[in-house]
C-alpha cells in the first residue's frame, strides 16, 4: 500500500511537469519574438497588391 501511495506522488508529480511545459511553450508561443508574430500569406499577398497598385499609379 506504501508503494502505491508513492507511485500515485510520482505520476501526479509528473503529470505537473507537463501541464507546466505546456503551459510555458503556450505563453512562449503568445508572447515570443519570433514564435508569436507569424505573418498570414493572405496579409502579405494584400500588401504587395497594394504596393502595386500605389506604383503603377504614380508612374502616370
């Protein structure tokens, strides 16, 4: 019965270690440098078309 209640200490032990990881690479991932400000293709793509268009008009 000692071994149980020693093992159940264990895994619980455990089982904080990895919520606690996770919980770290979720706020690393939020508030990180390059992690946390991935650029949307779509954005980009809007970007340069309106680049585009600015260019071609101030050529005239």
């Amino acid at each position: 019965m000692g071994n149980l209640v020693k093992a159940l200490k264990i895994a619980a032990n455990v089982a904080e270690i990895i919520v606690a990881g996770s919980v770290l690479i979720e706020l690393a991932e939020k508030y990180g440098g390059r992690l946390g400000k991935k650029k949307s293709a779509t954005g980009k793509v809007a970007t340069d078309t309106a680049a585009t268009i600015t260019d071609s008009t101030s050529d005239e």
